[in-house]
C-alpha cells in the first residue's frame, strides 16, 4: 500500500522554517538558475509570498475535485467557441486583436521569454517519485515539457531558437515584473516536496489551453512567425488526453493519497491562483508602445555609442556625439532626424537616409541595430501608413495564414530555418558543452549504477531547468524515459 501523503498548511511551514528575506524575482530567477541550493531558503519564503498573493486572485476552481473533468471539458468547449467566433470575424475583415506590427509580436517574443526558458520547470522536482505511479502523470508531462529528449521538441530550445532567429536573444534588462512566473515555476522546481499541493495545482492551471494561445499562435504566422512553440502547445495541452487531462489524473490519485484530502485540495486551488501573478501574454501585448520601444532602444545605443562619432555629421546643428551625450536626449533626436528629413515617416523605410545607414550593401552603421530592432525602427518609420493596414493585412493573409497553421501542426520533424548558434551555453565542469566524452561517460555511469533508482536519480540531476536542453540532458531524458517505463 503506498504511504499517505502528509500535507502541512503553509503556514506550519513558515513557522517551522527558520525566515529568509524574499528577494526580487528577478534575482531569485538567475540564482535558482546558476545555483539553487545558494537560494533555497529565500525561494521559501518568495513562494510563501506569492501564495498569500495570489489568494486575492478570483476562484475558478469548482469547489469539488469530483466536478474538475467537467470543468475542464466545458472550460475547454468555450475556448474553442470563442476561437470560431474569432476566426469568423477575421475572415469577414476585422483586424488582428493582438500584434499590430511585426515588431509588437516580436517584443511579445522576448516579454514572455524569462517564462517560456522555463517551461515546464514547476514539475522537476517529482522526478524523485518515479516509483509511485501516481506521480506517473506529473512526470509524464514533465517529460514531453523535454520533449522526451528530442531537440525539435523540446520547449526551452524551441523558444531559444525562436527567440535567435529574430534577434530577440537580450530579454535579461525586461523588468522585475516579468521575471514572476519564472521564478515561481523554478522555485517550485526545487521545493516540490514541501510545496507539492501547489505544484500540482500550478500544474493544472498552466496546462489548460487558454484562448490567448490560439489566437496568438494565428496572429504569429500571419506576420511570417514561426508559431510552432506555440502549435506545439494547443496539441500536447487539451483536454481529451493530453497535459490538461494528466493535470486533472494528478489532483485525484495524489489528493486520495493525502493525509488531509481536503487540505490538499486547498492547497491545490491556491497554487492554481499563482498563475495570475506577474506578466503574463495579455498584459505584455497589451504593454507595447512603439515609440517608447524605439526610444528606449536609442537609448540603449546612446550609451555605447555616444563618444563614436565624427563632428562632421551634423543634425539641427549639432553633431551626433553631442545627441548622444545625454540619453534622456533620445526623443528629441528621433524628432529633429525625422525634421531634416533622415527620416521619411509614413513612407517605406528604404527612403529614409538614416535606414540605409544600417541596412544595405554599404551601410555604415551595419550590425549596430539587432534584426528586432530593426524591426521596430521599420515599423515605426512607416507606422503612419501601417495604422490604418493591419485589417487589410488580415484579409490578404486570412487563408494562407490558416494553412500555414496547418502545415506547423503537421510537421513533427524537420524543422528548419533557426540557426544553432548559441544554443547550448552552459558547459560541464571540465569545459565541455555535453560533448562526446561526457555523453559517453554517462551511458557508462548509468550502466554502471547500482540500480534502477541509483540510475534514475542520475539522470534527473542532469534534467533540471538549467541544463535540460543541453546534449547531455537530452540524452539524459531520453535515458530516463526509457527507463520509467521498463
């Protein structure tokens, strides 16, 4: 018979536990990152924090956990409703609801990237429980979060990829705000033991499919984005029998193991709230302003660059070096550029003088923009004649765009068209990247091992959030996989 779960109220815990200063978010995200065991006892107490938090947050959760599959299946039915009556309203020539230009669904990209490095990150810590199988769900989906050690499906490279092939790799400056998510999902990773009523009830918040996830994946594609991260996820979340449906198995099989089921599921719904906290898709779309986005990125190059320029190259009678010299400047430099006439607003960015500066066979300023800020600069140049286009846009591309969707949910394999280039950062203790040497060295360690749980517990070090999409934690959870289920 397996042995109940004792579950101790939170504030039991505090109370037992000697108290640590709740750090920022921010901070706690790089730390349990770089070295989790230096921040345990303040991601204690950040997740305590963010508990009390999140009981202001509305009850979704029905009140029995005999009435969840229900509510899962209809909360499921009226997410798919609304996405029709959406895609209705495209088709008949409204426009897109969330990205008004490429550059607002790129900085989306890099606004929710401080979560999505993370995903899957809350259920880390149950790859110790893999001799219960009523851990078995959790773990699954943790597994296939991994990709079950497949590169091309594996969520945190996805996203690295998506966010490389556009230029969006600098999201560490992006405010403390969010970085909450991350730190909850990461703090959770590494307390899952004391906090498991919450991991659960995380769990089955995250992995409902909610309607931002369609109708962002669709907006992506039509702006020529690759959306398959987020294809990937309407697949693998729905509630028939993928995540949302191993969400729900979870609560059940470990609520009727608990000592106190109905403590238990107390827990559960406030670790369900802790999905409202911090940033999350709607609030960062909805937080873009163009030109506050392209201020902010002149005066990011202010700083770097305000010392490198001739005083030849004169703007309204001051040379560049003399804008630069004081970022707060910024705004009123892109005015007199626009004034003498660098910039062409409203026409296309290739007749502005200042584009053809960083972009084009002899420009001079090549490489000093990313290809997002790029982006930004082209369509604020020419956002006097995009404000009014994005519904014609939607028109042109409404059927193309659906098949484009189609074909992404189709393809499983091959994917193409991200560079590797700095895809796997962290390295191994003696200098290599999971190179040949260490993977060999695990097949031998592992077969080397004791047995089943010397082995597993090998390789679950090798799959925490940090290292999970290198080359030796791919082959780690492939490794793994296998092995739960022999």
């Amino acid at each position: 018979m397996t042995p109940s779960l004792v579950v101790d109220s939170p504030e039991r815990l505090a109370a037992a536990t000697p108290v640590a200063p709740v750090t920022s978010a921010k901070a706690l995200y790089f730390a349990l990152l770089d070295n989790p065991e230096s921040v345990s006892a303040g991601a204690r107490a950040f997740l305590r924090a963010q508990i009390e938090a999140a009981r202001a947050e509305p009850e979704e959760l029905p009140e029995e956990p005999s009435q969840l599959v229900g509510w899962v299946q209809g909360r499921s039915e009226a997410v798919g409703l609304s996405y029709r009556e959406y895609l209705a309203a495209r088709k008949n020539g409204a426009a897109r609801r969330y990205f008004t230009t490429k550059s607002h669904a790129l900085a989306f990209l890099k606004g929710v990237a401080p979560t999505k490095l993370v995903d899957g990150a809350w259920l880390y810590g149950v790859l110790s429980r893999w001799e219960n199988p009523d851990f078995h769900p959790l773990i699954k989906t943790y597994l296939e979060e991994l990709g079950d050690g497949v590169p091309d499906k594996n969520h945190v490279t996805l996203y690295r990829r998506l966010l490389a092939a556009h230029g969006c790799d600098q999201w560490d400056n992006l405010s403390e705000d969010h970085f909450v998510q991350g730190a909850i999902q990461l703090a959770l990773a590494y307390h899952a033991d004391e906090f498991l009523p919450e991991v659960v009830g995380f769990n089955l918040g995250y992995e409902q499919l909610p309607l931002h996830l369609l109708i962002s994946s669709y907006e992506l594609n039509e702006l020529g984005i690759d959306p398959y991260y987020f294809t990937l996820h309407i697949t693998v979340d729905n509630a028939g029998s993928g995540h949302a449906f191993k969400a729900v198995q979870a609560v059940r099989n470990l609520m009727a193991q608990s000592s106190d089921p109905a403590a238990f599921y107390r827990r559960v719904l406030d670790g369900y709230r802790m999905n409202e906290l911090g940033a999350g898709t709607t609030s960062v779309i909805a937080g873009f302003d163009l030109e506050a986005e392209l201020t902010e990125i002149f005066t990011s190059k202010a700083v770097v660059g305000k010392n490198m320029h001739s005083d030849y190259c004169r703007v309204a009678g001051r040379s560049i070096n003399e804008w630069l010299a004081d970022p707060a400047q910024m705004p009123a430099f892109l005015g007199a550029l626009e004034q003498a006439g660098w910039i062409k607003r409203g026409e296309d960015a290739e007749n502005s003088r200042f584009w053809r500066l960083i972009q084009g066979e002899r420009a001079e300023m090549f490489g000093v923009f990313s290809p997002y800020e790029q982006q930004v600069l082209r369509d604020w140049i020419q956002s006097t004649r995009d404000a009014g286009a994005s519904s014609r846009t939607g028109r042109v591309l409404s059927h193309r765009a659906r098949q484009r969707a189609l074909d992404t949910l189709n393809q499983h394999t091959g994917r193409s068209g991200y560079p590797e280039r700095g895809l796997i950062r962290r390295r191994s203790a003696n200098g290599e990247a999971g190179g040949d040497g260490e993977l060999r060295r695990l097949e031998q360690d592992v077969a080397d091992a004791a047995g089943k749980g010397e082995a597993m517990t090998m390789l679950a070090r090798r799959m925490s959030p940090s290292v999970h999409h290198t080359a030796i934690g791919l082959m780690a959870t492939r490794m793994y996989s296998r092995l739960l289920d022999a």
